[in-house]
C-alpha cells in the first residue's frame, strides 16, 4: 500500500468504525431490552399509508425502489466513476473516489449494522419482496442519499450554465422520496428510514471532506512534487468580505503549493488595491491575490496590467463575476488552490472612461441604464445578508424605468442608434448561475461584447427572461443576423464601444456604481493580465482573429449585429 493510500485508510477508516458502532447501538437500543425504545405504534404510520395505496403511487414508488436498488445504484455509480476518469483525463479522480466511496461507504456500514441488529419489517403489506437484511437501517435509503445526493454535490460544484440549479435540485430530491417510497410500499418503519438517511449522509460528508475539501490539486495519487514557485507573494484583500479564518486558510494553501509566508495587505477606501498590486510589482512580487469582491479584483488587475506579476483571484464578494468565468470555485481557499495548481495565462483587460468617469480598467462587464440603476439600489447590508438574490427588488423596481436613447459606435463604423432599457459591455459573458448574457464573450478573445437589451411589449421582460434562463440568445460565432427591431437582445463585437445616452443615466464598472452621466467608452487591452485560472475551456483566440485580425479593418455593423 502506498503511502498515499495508507493516508486515506486512516482518515476513512476510523470515522466508518465510529459510525457504524453509534449505529449497532441505535438499533440495539431500538429492539432490545433493557431499553428497547421500539414500540408496535411506529406500524401506525405504514398501516395508514397502506390504507391509501392506489394504483398510480404504486407506479412510482416502485419505479423509485428500482432507482434505489442494488443494481440500480452499482450500475449509475459504475458509469458516472468511469466518466469522471476516462471523460476528465484523469484529473477528476477526486470527484470519482469521493462518489464511488460515498456509495461504497454506506453499503459497508449498511451491511455491518443489519448483521448485528435484527429488526422485524413493519406489519403492513409488503410491496416488495422482503431482503433477508435486518429492516434497519434502510438500505434503499442510504444508498440514494449516498449516489444521488453525491450527484447533487458534483452539479453544484462542477455544472456551468442554467442546468446546474436545477440538475442539483432534481438528484437532491430524490432520496426523499425513496425514503417516502419505502414507507408507503411497508418495507421500513419511519426510524428505519431516518437511520437510512443519516447513514448515507454522513457518509457523504465524510468523502466530500477527504476527497473535496482538499485544497491541494494533485495530478492524481503518487504525483510528483511541484516545484518550489520563484518569488513571493503579496494579499490584498478587502478587509469587509475577508474574516481572518479564510486569510490563515489562504495562507495554508500558499504553503501548500510551496508559497513562503505572504505579506498582506488591506485594501481602504483611499486604496482599493490598485496602490497595493503596484507596490507588490515594485517590491518585486511574482503573485497577488486578490481576496475581495469585484471591485478589489479589478483595482487589483489595474495595479498588475501590462506586467509580468501574476493574479489569483479568490471570491470573498457577492458578485464575483471574474471568477466565476475564470471557472474558479465559489470557495476562498479552493478557488486560490484551483487557481495555483493552473499555469498562468493571459486574459484580456478593457480601459473605461466617459464623462466624470477618470480612466481606469474593467476586467468583467460595465453597464449603463437598468443594471446600473440595480447596482446602485442594492444596498452592502442586503448584499452581505442575502448574496446576490439581493439584486432582484431593486431589479424589478425599476423594470419600468423609462427607456433611454442610445448611440452606439463600434470601432470606426457608422453609429448605430436605438432605444433600450440598457446596455452592458463584457470581457466575460457569465452571469450569476451561469447564466450568459454575452453568449460568445470570452477573456482572451482580443475583442468586446454589448448586449443591448429592449424588451417590447407585455410579453417582452418575460422573453427576455425565459431566453436569459434557457440560454437560448443566439449560435455562435459568424451566425450573424440583423436585427428587427422586435427581439430583446441585440447583441454585438467590436475593439472599441461607444454609448451616448440621451440623458444622464446610472452607470456600473465591475458592480461598483458610478455618478450618472450620458457617455461610456471601453477599449480592449489584450493580453494585458497575467492570471493563473484554470485552462479556458475553449479557445476563442481564432474567431476574434477571423473578426478583427491583425491589420483588418473594423467589421461592418451588419457582420458583428444579432438580435435574438
């Protein structure tokens, strides 16, 4: 056994051992004397479900034991653990051992506790033929929380885009209502199902903390040593949104990556970080990481553009629009390991300025009109208390929001005029829940993307919606359409935007809101940031060239215009 396995027994080992004597105990107190807390009534709750039995729930809830099954749950397992290694290249090996140990987990502690507890089934009818196991605890139960339960753990954690929420929501629910399906079919009293439930929760819990809590991002077991990085590394983190606990976990993860002990800095409000980034550039830094919302992210971005000093980038604000499509974990200290076990890339800046607005850089998207007036009708307190569902009253309080009247000027081609609700400018193109708004943005392409979004009609904030959650905003590159003048988003690609509103409006740099005013300009600054992120999932390098080449001209609006 290698060393690495015998580090794994030790911490899975004990815990199973522990679990599975408080549960021999449980079971023991529940149908042995002198205790023998089990009493005839708990047949009350499948006799009454019994008596109510019709031929549609007895569809489903067998339908729902199938799920459940052995078989069911070996065959699901088997092929979602073979996907993960095959499919990821062998770099989700965690998220293959900490499902596959889930499943395995509760089965061991499962069958352990029925040989030393023996528990008649309930006296109601049976709708299914009786294991020779003990009734406690339930093994359907266990071992759905165990597989589904997992699978909802890796959606929540692995998912990108509008499916993530509800893919999670769907393999959650469904050990609940295998564990009503065993109740109602008489094959579990109501405290068997529960022990069910706790068995393979616990066991969950237990595998998510070997396998997914581990910050450190090994190739797989046995991998070689990284080697020592050159250089040290500077904090800046916003005071507000960083506890001291995540800082000594940072710290931590530095360390474990061969990182010596950081400075840190906090950021203030004569200093959001851009000061601090410079200041590490000078002292000769080779990383900063940028522990804060938005805002600390992009002052700390302007600091390091056009230098050879690297951002990680770690979410500790509501929006986190940066990390987000950097592919980072919403977690501090995973989203720093994330982003230290990835070779640095280079990623793209915008320079922002318009009237009132001093030049300075957007490393996300900026806006003018309804998202600005959002932003600045959120307030830090619900922002801190309810994360980014704060967002929606503001939103829908000012959905009614006159339209204003925009010019838009793309490179060096003829303005375009139109009337919206609002305009926003992307590097990147994800929203909060993987929604994307800029479609084919990407932070690497050389060029930026503005949706102008103009509803119609009482039907039109609902398409609106309906197409934001289902994605469907358009193709991809080269599907170009015109616009007529009727869909709700009207999207475009050029180097260089310009919008000119008819009068003053609220405007938004990375989340942060600035003083209203008529005009925002955003330039590309390619290749400006050195970053680590994970590898971008797809190039987008190519179609920005095909686009906007080198020595080529800017695009007619007709080429670089879709409606959807």
């Amino acid at each position: 056994m290698t060393t690495g396995a015998r580090r794994l027994a030790r911490r899975i080992a004990p815990p199973l051992l522990v679990q599975t004597v408080l549960m021999v105990l449980v079971g023991l107190m529940l149908t042995h004397p002198p205790l023998h807390l089990w009493r005839p009534g708990e047949n009350a709750v499948t006799d009454r479900l019994a008596e109510h039995r019709g031929p549609v729930p007895d569809l489903l809830t067998g339908w729902l034991s199938v799920l459940a099954g052995t078989a069911s749950v070996v065959a699901v397992a088997g092929l979602v653990v073979l996907a993960l290694l095959v499919g990821g290249g062998g770099r989700r090996w965690r998220d293959a051992a900490f499902l596959g140990g889930a499943v395995a987990g509760q089965a061991a502690v499962f069958l352990l506790v029925t040989l030393c507890v023996d528990r008649p089934r309930p006296s109601a009818f049976k709708l299914d033929a009786a294991p020779p196991t003990s009734s406690f605890p339930s093994g359907h139960v266990g071992a759905a929380v165990a597989l589904y339960g997992g699978l909802a753990v890796l959606a929540v954690l692995r998912v990108r885009g509008p499916l993530r929420l509800p893919l999670a929501v769907l393999a959650g629910l469904v050990p609940l209502l295998v564990a009503f399906s065993r109740l109602y079919r008489g094959m579990h009293h109501p405290t068997d199902v529960l022990a069910g439930l706790v068995n393979g929760a616990a066991v969950l819990w237990l595998m998510a903390r070997t396998f997914l809590a581990d910050r450190r991002r090994e190739a797989g077991p046995g991998a070689p040593p990284r080697p020592a990085p050159a250089g040290r590394a500077v904090v800046v983190f916003n005071p507000v949104l960083t506890p001291s606990a995540t800082l000594d976990r940072l710290d931590q993860v530095l360390a474990e990556y061969g990182w010596p002990a950081p400075t840190r800095t906090a950021t203030s409000v004569e200093d959001p970080g851009r000061g601090a980034a410079a200041d590490a550039v000078r002292a000769g830094a080779a990383l900063v990481v940028a522990c804060g919302g938005d805002g600390t992210v992009t002052a700390c971005a302007h600091g390091l553009a056009g230098t050879g000093t690297a951002l990680a980038v770690v979410p500790c604000g509501t929006g986190n629009l940066l990390a987000r499509n950097l592919g980072l974990p919403p977690d501090p200290a995973r989203a720093l390991a994330a982003a230290l076990g990835s070779a640095p890339r280079r990623i793209d800046l915008a320079q922002a300025d318009g009237d009132g607005i001093p030049a300075t850089v957007v490393s996300a998207m900026a806006g003018i009109g309804l998202d600005a007036a959002t932003v600045a009708d959120t307030s830090r307190t619900s922002k801190d208390r309810f994360g980014w569902p704060a967002y929606v009253p503001p939103l829908v309080r000012h959905l009614r929001d006159r339209r204003m009247r925009l010019t838009v000027t793309l490179d060096e081609a003829p303005p375009i005029r139109r009337r919206a609700a609002m305009a926003v400018i992307g590097n990147v193109g994800a929203l909060q829940g993987g929604i994307r708004l800029l479609p084919e943005a990407r932070p690497d392409d050389g060029v930026l993307d503005l949706v102008l979004v103009h509803p119609r009609g009482l039907t039109g904030w609902p398409e609106a919606a309906l197409r934001l959650v289902t994605g469907r905003l358009g193709g991809g590159p080269g599907t170009a359409r015109p616009a007529d003048g009727t869909a709700p988003f009207e999207h475009f690609r050029a180097r260089r935007i310009t919008l000119t509103a008819d009068r003053d409006q609220p405007r938004e740099l990375d989340g942060e809101s600035l003083p209203a005013g008529r005009t925002l300009r955003l330039a590309v600054r390619p290749a400006a940031l050195l970053v680590h992120a994970p590898p971008a999932a797809q190039s987008a390098a190519p179609a920005a060239a095909a686009l906007v080449g080198p020595g080529a001209a800017a695009p007619a609006p007709a080429q670089t215009v879709r409606g959807h």
